[in-house]
C-alpha cells in the first residue's frame, strides 16, 4: 500500500513546532470527550480540566469533533488574543501531549502582517490535526487567504438636481485604530480613499462651497472590512433664495418699480445687508437658513413708503422664496385758478399750501393753463391764495381764498380758486370838457369827482 504524503506530514509539523517556537501561534490544543468537560460550566476564563499528562489547564473555547461525538478545545496565553494558556506550557516551550484522552490536536495560525494592499486577518485560521492522522502520516494543508484593504468612495450630489458638488471638504476618522485624513472632492463630486486600515469610520462634512450648505447631520458612520469597497452619499440643499419684488398697488399688468432700497437683517443672528431693487423691480440674493425682517428704506419718485414698510420671512435650506412689497404714488394735488364769470383760465396766480399735519408748506403758481399740479405726502392741506395778476382781485375776506383738503395714496384731485375782475372806471374827455362816462353831464375842471 502506498503510504499518504509523509514528507509533507513532517514538514507541516516542523513549520507548526517553528512558528510555537518563536511564539507566533498557540502552542497547544486539546479535546476530550463530554463526560470529562462539563459544557454548560464555560465561562471567560474557560472550563476546568485536569489532564493526566498536562496537569490542571482551561478550555478557553470548545468545538465538536470531526465524529461531532468528540468535544475539543484550545487554550492560549493571555494577551495574545486566545485567552489563557496550559498550565506548565508556554509559547516558546511547548510540550508534547500524551493525554490518552485527547482525539484531536487543534491548531491557531495567526497572522502577524500581510503586505499592502492586502488586509491581515482578523481571526487565526483554525487546523484540526487527529491523532489517526498523525499514526497514519497523513497530510494537513492549511490555506489563509488575504483580501485587499477597503476603499472608501465619498460623494457629494446636491439634493434637488443630483448634480455633482466639487471643493467639499471631509474629515474621516477611525474609530478604533486612530486613523485620521482630510479630503477634498474633485470635479466629478468623488474623493475616493483606498487602502484604508479595517475599522468603523466617521465622515463629517466640514465646509461646502457656495451656494451649498451643511446639513444639520453633517457625520455617517460607517464599517470596513477587508475587501470592501464602498460609497458614502452626501445630499446636500442650496441656500435659500430669497426674492424681492417692488410694484405699483393696484396695476394689471404689475408696473414694477426699481431703484427702491431694502434692508436685510437676520432675527436670529448678526446678519445685515442692503440691497436695491434693479430695472425690473426685483433683487435675489441666497442668504444662510433663517429668518429674516425686510424694511423698505426708500423709494423713487412719484412713490412713498407705507405706513407698514417691514415684512419677515423664515427660510429652510432648497428655499425659493419671494417677498413682495406693494406701494402707492404720492397723491397728485392740482390747483386751477379760473375767471368766476367767464370760466377764463388765469395764469400767474400764487397759492401757498401748507400741510396742517406736517411741515411741509410752499408757494404755487399757476401756469398759462391756469393750473400748477404737484405730487405731495398723502395728509391735509391748507391752500391760501396768495397773489392774482391784474385785473383781478382778492377777496376780503379769508374764507373766501382759503380752502382745504385731504389726500390719501393714489389720490389724484384738483382744488379751483375762482375770481372776478376789479371794477373799471373810464373817463372821456370831448372839445377840452370832460364829461362824466356814466350820465354824460360835465364835470367841473375843478372837481373831476362830480358832475356839474
């Protein structure tokens, strides 16, 4: 009968005696059947046993035999990741085991370093050895195979469009083995980590370019093990849009009104800002999330700010909001100066107008039309005639060239002065006499003021 591979035997053996020699691997293993060890007695530090060859030791771990009537285990020495060891062995001398009850020997290969890009093993790769194997010379052959370290893909989309974000700066932070690293998203929205140790990480998000901003979560977790190559999606939202329009109350199609001043200012934080609305009444800006009070400061002719020039407005990150404000032109107040008999328009007539709620007070004069038009703050007004061209006249009394009136936003009125002419006297002089023009008699050359 051909004998199995002996050679390979010995050498397997001699490289197992090596490595328990230099203390890489447990020196040591052992099984016996259930009724030795009690099963339901193992705990951290292992069940007892006490072998006749090897005297007291402890099972740190225990597996069925290949029959799986048998009960085998293995002990090693504290501190080197297996538990404790046989009493009276050691990893550098380890002794033979003749325990007629032993069936099986079990053997731990761990491995010490693997060279990059390869991941070492985590857990020692487990050979069963029986006592047939041994007497008959048979072959064991132990294989331990290697994977790759992980990489880790980071990605960076925006969360509306899913385009990608470019300049997205990341910490990363193992969690266990005190890996740490700071990346930089490239073009193409990825910063890829290869060959990274095996653990569990933590990805923060730091900073993001404009118009992007942190989330609220900025931090995942996540675990690598060997071989693995996996994504982290970071979705984030643009900041808020906000939009302010500026338009005439009351008009279809809205005429919009530029040039008009806004001030921005956060509730909730120190931020401040002027902004102008442009030629078709609007301004966009993107602001960080909040809320935020906007106060209308100015406005241009012919238009006036309202008596409630202030609105607020609170936005969330991927916001598109617009706050619109409505305004009036100042009322338009027209004076008109006619002939009280004829209707005749009367140019060159100056009218004092004087606002009984405010300060404002100025002279108007009417034009070759007749009327003088103004646009003024809305309130009351006192309009006193002041002078009219000849051969008109004043009235005597107060009441009768003096006139109010009130103006609201969007008012457009007219206030009509009317006067007469002044009386005429004509005097005709006929042959060197002069005679009176209403009863034709003569007047004296000494009293031109009474007939003859």
């Amino acid at each position: 009968m051909k004998k199995p591979r002996f050679s390979l035997i010995r050498m397997t053996a001699l490289l197992l005696v090596l490595v328990c020699v230099l203390g890489l691997l447990p020196a040591t293993a052992l099984a016996a059947s259930p009724g030795t060890i009690k099963m339901d007695d193992c705990a951290y530090n292992g069940v007892k046993y006490d072998s006749p060859a090897l005297g007291e030791c402890y099972l740190h771990q225990m597996h069925f035999g290949l029959n799986g009537n048998s009960t085998m285990g293995f002990c090693a020495e504290k501190g080197k990741g297996m538990g404790w060891s046989l009493k009276g062995h050691t990893w550098g001398n380890p002794k033979p085991v003749s325990d007629p009850t032993v069936k099986t020997m079990m053997y731990a290969f761990v491995e010490v370093s693997a060279p990059s890009p390869f991941a070492t093993l985590t857990e020692p790769v487990i050979a069963h050895v029986d006592q047939a194997t041994i007497n008959g010379g048979g072959t064991v052959t132990v294989t331990a195979s290697d994977k790759k370290l992980p990489n880790l893909t980071i990605l960076k989309r925006d969360a509306q469009t899913g385009d990608m974000i470019p300049d997205t700066h990341f910490e990363i932070k193992g969690i266990h083995y005190g890996y740490h690293n700071d990346v930089t998203t490239g073009l193409d929205g990825k910063a890829v980590l290869s060959n990274i140790p095996v653990d569990s990480y933590e990805v923060t998000e730091i900073s993001v370019p404009d118009p992007w901003v942190v989330s609220d979560n900025p931090t995942q977790t996540i675990w690598l093990e060997a071989g693995d190559s996996k994504e982290l999606i970071f979705d984030n939202l643009k900041q808020p849009l906000l939009k302010i329009s500026k338009i005439e109350k009351g008009t279809n199609p809205a005429v919009c009104i530029p040039n008009t001043n806004f001030l921005i200012e956060a509730i909730d934080g120190d931020y401040r800002q002027d902004v102008t609305t442009g030629p078709d009444g609007t301004v966009e800006l993107r602001v960080a999330p909040g809320s935020y009070k906007i106060t209308e400061r100015s406005v241009p002719e012919p238009y006036y700010v309202s008596d409630t020039p202030t609105q607020t407005v609170s936005l969330n990150p991927g916001d598109e909001k617009e706050v619109r404000f409505e305004n009036q032109k100042k009322p338009l107040l027209t004076l008109k100066k006619i002939d009280a008999d004829t209707q005749a328009v009367i140019p060159g007539t100056v009218l004092t107008v004087k606002a009984l709620d405010g300060t404002y007070q100025d002279d108007w004069t009417t034009g070759a039309d007749g009327t003088v038009s103004l646009r003024v703050a809305p309130g009351t007004y006192q309009i006193t005639e002041k002078s009219v061209p000849s051969p008109y006249y004043l009235p005597d009394k107060d009441a009768d060239r003096v006139q109010t009136v009130t103006l609201s936003p969007g008012d457009e009125k007219t206030v009509v002065f009317r006067n007469r002419k002044a009386p005429e006297l004509t005097i005709f002089k006929e042959n060197s006499i002069t005679v009176c023009c209403y009863c034709r008699h003569r007047i004296s050359p000494l009293s031109i003021f009474g007939c003859l």
